[in-house]
C-alpha cells in the first residue's frame, strides 16, 4: 500500500506484544480519524513506546494489526513504516549529527528507481514553518551544532514533509525551557490543520490539554479509558497510576538546620559571582531560561567545572578548587540531567548500576561489603517504586521513568549530606515523579539539603523552599517559596526584574 493510499481513520486493533513473561501490550485497541491529535497518557513501563515502535514497524506484534480505511497494514520493518507515511519523533532525538539540517529532514524520504532521493516540493513550506518559529540557525549547518530545543524543532517540522501523514510526537518537550514549548504547540496545531494525524505522549498534562482532540490512558498495556481533554490533571493521574494522589508536591515543613553548603561568589566559564546556602532539611531551587548558567553552577559545585573565582564551603571545609573525589568524599551526591549519557551502564544490572558508586567510595558502610551494598540497593529499589523483577535485571531493560529511579538512587548509596539535582523529572511521568516528589521529602526530613535545578516551572515552585533565578549567568533574584509567583519568576529569567 503506497503513501496515497494511507487513509484514515487508522485502527489499532487487538495489538499485543511481550517481551518473555512481560505482557507490554494487551489488547490495545484504538482508532485514529484524519486532522486530529491523540494524546496517550500512561506512567513510564505502560506500554505507550511498544505500542509506537508497533506503529513505526520497529518491533512486531504477537497479535492484532492495524487497518487504514478498513484495509490492512502489513508494517514489517521501519522503512515500510516511513513509506506509508508514519513519522515516529523519538525523546531521544535520532539524528546524525554531522549531517545538515537539510539532509537530516530528507532522511526516509521517496527515492527513484536508481536509489536517488526525489526533491520534496514541501521542503520550502517546513523552511519557512521554522523561521516563523523563530529557527534562524539555516538548512546547511550541522544539526549536531544546534541546540537540544532547535533539535526538536526540526525533528517535528519534519511531519509537515510531503509524505507523511501520521506523527508520532513522544515527550516533545521533555528538553525544553516553557518559552519554547509554546513553538512546539503552535506547530502541533499547524500539523493538524494541514489534515495530519498526531498521536502526542507527554507526561505535560497542560500541554496535551491545549492540543488534543482525545486523551487516552494507557496502564500496565491496557488501555484503561479515555478523557475529554479538559479533565482535571487529579482525575488523569489517578487513571493513570491507579491509585490516590491527594498531593503531587509534600507539603513544605519549616525545618531548616545548619548550612551544609555555601557558594560564595563563584565564577565560572558560564556564571559570575554567584553565592547561596543550602541548609540541612531545604530545597533550593535553581531556574531561569536555557543557557541562564543552571548547569555550569552544578557541574561547579560537584567538582566537574573549574572555579575561576570565588569558593565553596561543605560543612566546615572550604574549596577553591577541587574535583570530583572531593565533593564526594564532602558528602555530595549527583544526579544529571542525561542519565544515559552521564548516569547508566544500560548493559549492566540494576543492582551493579546503583551500587557502582558505593563501590567507588566504599566509605558509607566503613569495611566494603558487597552484601551490605546489594541490601542497601534493594531497599532503594522498594522505596523509590522502580518497576523490576528483580535488581539483577538489566538497566537497558527499564522504562526511562524507572531508569531515573535507578539513577537517584546510586547518588543515595553513599548516604550524602547534599544532593544535586538535574532535571531529575524529565521524561518521568506523573506517577514516578509522585514517588520521587515523596522520596525528596522525606530525605529532607532526615535532615539533607537539596540543591534543585530543572525548568519546569510548577516543579520549581511546588517543591522548592527557596528559589534562585538566573539570567545571562548572574543572580536575577533570590526568593522565598511562599513569596514567589510564576509571573515574579518569568520576569527574573528574562532580565525584567530583580528580588
């Protein structure tokens, strides 16, 4: 069946899929009409990226199959999938680095007989859908020289391409600073209007409220029901996880106790004299736009950035300079924002992921015990909800959500005074991060201090005691929690106001 002939409504009918005794999809069964957008909302391990490798020919189903228009689909491997006009927008943003822009929005496009790539007649449409979007980086740079937001863009925009009539958009923007999430709306709705289909996963509840025509949730494979796309985010979360959610953020207890660690006036390649405490039992939160000095500040303060000027004081120890070892040794645990790139060996087991660390160090149970770590890591493993059948199964294995999990809980096993936090949520639906939400109160009960940075906005707020905001990688304000306002914050992260 040629790209002309992939017409809609597009049915998912009966699919199931496992993975040895793992029932990843049972029965899932939906229908997709043309110029619509359907959100799927599950928790991290539901089954939503099965089912969407399903649907990009990635993977086969045990059973069930997909029919367009009434006629089947025989979707055996990716290109067939990309012939028919399915373009799959992946969260960890497949491109090839040191191809253009251009060529990276041709891949997967209709060759002729002699393997050439046709010219497509909506390549000027998607260039001028990106310049209005505010892309002005040009089609000849290498996409791997754009930033992590232009990335996205791009991949998107390509659904606008000739061929293509159905795009699958997961966690869109999971990367993205809130100005920017507005740009990737915008083009949403143009995708739709143009007559495509979106199928949108996000764990952004008001997002897919803004874009979507139905949301479906998706839990342990099944799919459990659908919701108008106004409904209130209690009534999703509680769909979603099967399971009360009275609060997503802890209510905020005045406990503050000694300062564990005081930044005074640092300087690096990317923040000028920056100072703060966190104290024993806080959250600090650090925002402001991307590129505002967030990650250079942490990387400073974990002994992975030189310090230019200025020191950092942990307990009663001041630094000048120090690495990696020595932040450590102080009582620092780190969590980054790419747990693939800086957190995982995808190919080893949880267990061996979690304990690498206290293994390291082996300071936090005096005298090295192997068993002691591995008791240690299956504890974590039960409070923080990581869905496994056990900690000797592979990391590769586990949903982004619970790939998070394992990775805050190997920053847990040294049992540090101060943990850092990168985005420790993206990509992380709503039912892990109420875990994780829990699990940082009660590490703030038992007296650590929590240094957050991440750019979701009610996050910031809703999690943090007090909350620094950057601008151009200086201090735009320092304020209390209970003093703060998203149009107060929005203001400091632009430059427009100082507290």
């Amino acid at each position: 069946m040629g790209v002309e002939n992939l017409l809609f409504p597009l049915k998912i009918e009966g699919v199931a899929k496992s993975f040895g005794a793992v029932k990843a999809l049972r029965d899932v069964s939906f229908e997709i009409a043309a110029g619509t957008c359907v959100a799927l909302l599950g928790e991290n391990g539901a089954g939503k990226s099965t089912l969407m490798r399903v649907l990009a020919g990635a993977i086969q189903p045990d059973r069930g199959r997909l029919l367009a228009n009434g006629k089947a689909l025989n979707i055996r491997n990716a290109k067939q999938s990309r012939s028919l006009g399915i373009h799959l927008c992946h969260q960890e943003l497949q491109v090839v680095p040191r191809m253009t822009v251009r060529e990276n929005l041709e891949l997967g496009g209709e060759r002729t007989v002699l393997g050439f790539l046709k010219p497509d007649p909506a390549m000027e449409h998607i260039v001028r859908e990106l310049e209005s979007m505010g892309f002005s980086a040009g089609m000849d740079i290498p996409i791997g020289d754009l930033s992590i937001a232009e990335r996205q863009l791009v991949l998107i925009a390509k659904g606008l391409s000739t061929h293509t009539k159905l795009i699958i958009l997961d966690e869109p923007t999971a990367a993205l600073a809130p100005n920017e999430v507005e740009k990737v709306m915008r083009l949403v709705r143009r995708l739709v209007s143009t007559g495509r289909s979106v199928i949108y996963i996000s764990h952004r509840l008001d997002e897919v409220s803004q874009v979507a025509d139905r949301v479906l949730v998706l839990r342990d494979g099944e799919i459990i029901g659908e919701l108008p796309p106004d409904a209130s985010e209690q009534k999703v979360v509680e769909m979603m996880v099967g399971r009360e959610i009275s609060n997503l953020y802890p209510e905020h207890a005045d406990v503050r106790g000694e300062v564990l660690l005081k930044v005074d006036g640092i300087s690096t390649k990317s923040v000028a004299d920056v100072s703060l405490e966190v104290h024993a039992g806080e959250i600090v939160g650090v925002g402001g736009l991307v590129g505002a000095g967030q990650q250079s500040l942490a990387a400073a303060i974990y002994g992975r950035q030189a310090i230019n000027a200025g020191s950092i004081s942990i307990g009663d120890k001041v630094f000048r300079e120090h690495g990696i070892e020595s932040a450590v040794a102080a009582g620092i645990g780190y969590v980054g924002e790419d747990r693939r790139r800086e957190g995982l060996a995808i190919n080893q087991s949880i267990g061996d992921n979690i304990t690498l660390a206290g293994l390291r160090t082996g300071h936090s149970f005096g005298f090295l015990h192997k068993r002691a770590l591995d008791r240690a890591a299956a504890r974590l493993v039960s409070e923080l909800r990581v869905k496994c059948a056990s900690i000797d199964q592979s990391v590769g294995e586990l949903s982004g959500g619970n790939q998070q999990k394992v990775v805050l809980a190997r920053a847990l096993i040294t049992n540090p005074r101060i943990l850092i936090l990168l985005e420790p949520t993206r990509g992380v639906d709503v039912g892990a991060r109420a875990d994780i939400y829990a699990l940082l109160k009660s590490l703030t009960n038992a007296g650590l201090g929590i240094l957050l940075v991440t750019s979701d906005l009610a996050e910031l707020m809703g999690l943090s005691d007090r909350i620094l905001m950057l601008y151009r990688g200086r201090v735009a304000g320092d304020v209390a929690r209970s003093a703060a306002t998203p149009e107060m914050l929005g203001a400091m992260a632009t430059g427009q106001g100082r507290h």
